[in-house]
C-alpha cells in the first residue's frame, strides 16, 4: 500500500482475502485502503469454516470497518460472483490444502486479476520452491519475495505487457499467459467440477453396511468414519429403524414426512450409513421411493466436508426419488436454527443426529453452556415425538446427558472406541 502511495497509483478497490481465518489481512487491508479511500471498496473475505466467517465479521465491527466496505462468505478458496476480478488478492494460504488445490490456486489467482492487479501469498517455507515453481508454470511473474525462518512471502502478477513484447519468436521460451479463470462455484456437482478437490475414492464397512465415498482435501475424516460415528451406527442399530424413525414400517416405509437433520456429518459417512441401514431394514427394492425419508439436511462447519458429504449422500439417493441433501453451513444448532428451519419451509425434524464439535470452554465467556445450548436448541428442531441423538466423549456425554430437560426420554447409551452415543425421544 506505502509503494502505491509513493507511485502515486489509485489504491486497490476489489481485494479478496482468500481463507481469511480470524479476517485479520482483510481486516487490515480494509483499514488502509479506507485512510486512503472511501469510496468503491470491496473487500471479500472468504474461509471454509463457518465460525471464521462469524468472528471475522466480529472483528471488522470492533475495527470499525463498514459492513458496505467488507463482506464475509463461508466458501471454498477462490470462489466468488462469475465475473469477480480483483485488484488484489490476499492469503495465508493453508499448507495442508492438498498440493492440487494449491496448484489449482496459483493458477486461478493469477487469472482472476483484474489488469495491473497482484496476489500477495504467504506460505510455510518448506513450500517455497513449490510456489516459485507454480507461479512461473502458470505464466505469471514473481515480483517479489520475503522470507524468514518459517514463512515466505510471494507477490506476482500477469505482465501482460512483457509477453506482448516478447513477440512470437519468444513465445516457445516465455511461459503461456494465464487463460482466464472463472471463481470457484459451490453447490450441487462441485466434486464433478472440480475433482482436484478429490484426496480418496475408497470403500468402508460400517456395522456390516459397505459404503463407497470420496473424500477432499481440506476436511478432517478423509479415511476413517471415527469413534463417534461408529458409537452411533451401533446404537442405531441396536434401537432399530422404528424407534429412530418413528413411523417407520418394516413393509411399508415412511408414514409421514418428517426430514433430518445431520449435524457436523464430517465427510458423510454416518448420513450414507443411515440411508443405507433405513433401506435395507425396510426391506424394499433400492429405488422404491418409500424406502428413504423425504427430505435429508446436512449442517456443519466446514463447507467443504459439506460438499463431499452431500456428493456421496447423492451417490446413495441416486436410485430413489428423492432430491439431493441440502446443506447449511452452521457453527451449532443454535446459530444455525434459522437457516435449518428456513431450508424445511419451518418444519420440524423427525430425527436429528449431532457430532459436536465443542470449542474449548477457556475460550468462551464463563457463563457459556455450549451443553444446555445444544438442548434449548432441540425445542425449536424437533418435531413433537422425534428422535435426538448425540455422540460425545465420556465426560462430555454425562455432563450432557445430567442436563437432560423434561419432556425428553432417553433411549439408549452406547459405548464404542472412547465414545458415548445418547438416545432421546421429544
């Protein structure tokens, strides 16, 4: 910003800070370009977690920085309006992505500029031989670097007016101008549009029920369920689909309509197992419409174990009549209410399963219950005579399950691999 001022060029107006974290670069980018400019600035933070998309949006109102001037989205790196170019494009990039999702970004990032625009890029040192590399593969130009003991430091651009220059007899020597690039779009076929997001593509086993799931970079559980989902398979099963889906019928299917909410489904393992576990103990043929419920919402964190839990869900649903999960990104329960009962038309759910993601109680205020939360919670979600269930740690379950309120019956308790798994009926 202090070379622009010194060149006396006009400011940066469209800046994306790509996996902005706690939005501390947008934050600070917004800051300066506002004692320069007030006029026509847009800084889009962007981050996979939906909880950075909330305190960055926290901390920008404790800077002071007009919520005109910053946006704030849960979504993956580089994604954006169709036709959003930026002056300049700012991350700390996480270097545990997935190497084709960082080569993905050197090369989107440079075809997202708008002309005379950088990319500023911070990165763990032991990648900095990587990025050098990327950044010249895809035809932009390193126009400066910073290192220290840990991080590196990248700025380039597209020098547009260098490969002109070059003229067709360099052309063999220079590298290829980047074509332009499109942002990222999420939403339903997000695998099938960008498959560098793929890390594994395997087959798994769940109380006897095999699945076949791909999962992505970027997300936790990319190849094991876990503890807590197993813990809950096997109480599930245990409980049997009438009493976690009241109105099941061994021979008919669903009676009524009541849809479900998985909460934190990580990669979409446990919502697979349940539609194939409901399918199999209804006992009839894979693509009779009756043999899945109508209506299937997927919540978490993070957008992109989201997408890849919503593209294998897909891959079970693709026999039956059904639509496609829903997702909704939400930090818990509580956060999320709105937007899940919004997804439904505000109808309630007949079954909601949750894997909490608790946050550590030293970093929220002393009088925060993350526990009683998740119950209130439950009162505006679930329908009259539906079936809740959670799986936590061990302390954490009988801390939960002591705060039980009236009008909730437990159903059943089950230990598996370090976890608990409760069953409550409204």
């Amino acid at each position: 910003m202090d070379e622009d001022v010194a060149a006396e060029r006009p400011p940066p107006r469209y800046v994306l800070d790509a996996g902005c974290g706690a939005g501390i670069i947008g934050i600070c980018a917004a800051a300066a370009i506002l004692a320069i400019e007030t006029e026509q600035l847009l800084v889009r933070t962007q981050d996979r977690d939906e909880l950075a998309r909330r305190v960055t949006l926290f901390n920008a109102e404790k800077n002071h920085i007009p919520s005109a001037a910053l946006e704030s989205y849960t979504e993956p790196l580089l994604a954006g309006p169709e036709n959003a170019r930026w002056d300049l494009i700012l991350s700390n990039i996480p270097a545990k992505a997935g190497t084709p999702v960082l080569e993905d970004f050197i090369r989107r990032s440079a075809g997202l500029l708008k002309p005379g625009g950088r990319v500023i890029m911070v990165a763990v040192h032991t990648l900095a031989d990587f990025f050098r590399e990327q950044i010249k593969v895809a035809g932009a130009e390193l126009i400066r670097e910073e290192t220290s003991t840990e991080h590196s430091v990248f700025v380039y651009h597209v020098n547009a007016a260098a490969i002109a220059a070059n003229g067709q007899a360099a052309a063999a020597k220079a590298p290829a101008k980047p074509a332009a690039c499109a942002p990222l779009m999420a939403g339903v076929g997000f695998l099938e549009k960008y498959p560098f997001y793929i890390r594994n593509s395997a087959d798994y086993q769940i109380e006897e029920i095999p699945l076949h799931l791909k999962t992505v970079h970027g997300a936790s559980g990319f190849d094991d369920p876990g503890g807590a989902v197993l813990a809950v398979a096997k109480l599930i099963r245990r409980l049997g689909p009438e009493n976690i889906y009241p109105g099941t019928d061994p021979l008919k299917g669903m009676s009524h309509n009541w849809p479900l909410l998985i909460h934190e489904s990580g990669q979409g393992f446990f919502p697979c197992w349940l539609l194939e576990f409901l399918r199999r103990e209804n006992r009839l043929p894979p693509a009779a419409s009756l043999t899945l419920p109508p209506a299937m919402v997927l919540s978490g964190r993070n957008i992109l174990a989201l997408e890849a839990a919503r593209h294998n869900t897909a891959a079970v649903l693709k026999t039956s009549a059904q639509p496609e999960p829903a997702i909704v990104p939400a930090v818990d329960l509580r956060l999320g209410g709105g937007a899940l009962l919004e997804t439904t038309a505000g109808q309630k759910y007949g079954f909601i399963a949750v894997f909490p993601e608790l946050l550590p109680q030293s970093s929220l205020p002393k009088e925060a219950d993350q526990l009683a939360a998740l119950w209130q919670s439950l009162t505006s979600l679930l329908a009259p005579g539906g079936v809740f269930i959670a799986a936590f740690g061990s302390t954490d379950a009988e801390r939960f399950d002591r705060k039980k309120p009236a009008g909730f019956i437990r159903l059943g308790d089950i230990k598996r691999k370090g976890f608990r798994a409760l069953g409550y009926k409204c």
